[in-house]
C-alpha cells in the first residue's frame, strides 16, 4: 500500500498556509480568499471534505487547490 500524506487541515488554515507561500514568493502578490475557498469546496471545485461546519482539505492536495483558486487583487494605494 502506498503512503500518502492523508494530514488534514481546516480549509481556513490551508488557505493561510497558501497565502503566506504566495507571500514569500512577492511581498504584493495577490491572496487567495477565504470566501471563494468556501464557494469553490461547496460546489466540488476544490476537493474538500465537509465535516459538521467546517471543510478539510489534505495537506497533499494544497498545490491542486492552488492551481484551481483564483487569487485577488492588490489594491495599489489610490493617488490624490
């Protein structure tokens, strides 16, 4: 049997984890939300696991879950 990485975490903690990655990579990258995150686990977009009131998504998954989530936009500081 093969051994998979079957860590699970909240999909609120795994988009954190994913965002501070994003921002490691470019300090004005834009984040991933976590409104879209719900919108997308909901409707099988993202694989998800819906336990009670909360998603989990494995640990293994998060470059998937990357590659399908669209990240927003930085607001760049209005000029006056």
């Amino acid at each position: 049997m093969t051994s998979k990485n079957q860590d699970l975490l909240t999909l609120t903690d795994a988009l954190a984890e994913l965002n501070r990655a994003r921002l490691r990579k470019d300090a004005n990258a834009g984040m991933y939300a976590p409104s879209t995150g719900y919108g997308y686990a909901s409707t099988g977009r993202i694989p998800a696991e819906r336990k009670g009131r909360h998603y989990y998504v494995r640990r293994s998954d998060l470059p998937l879950i990357a590659a399908r989530l669209p990240a927003g936009r930085r607001r760049s500081p209005s000029a006056a």
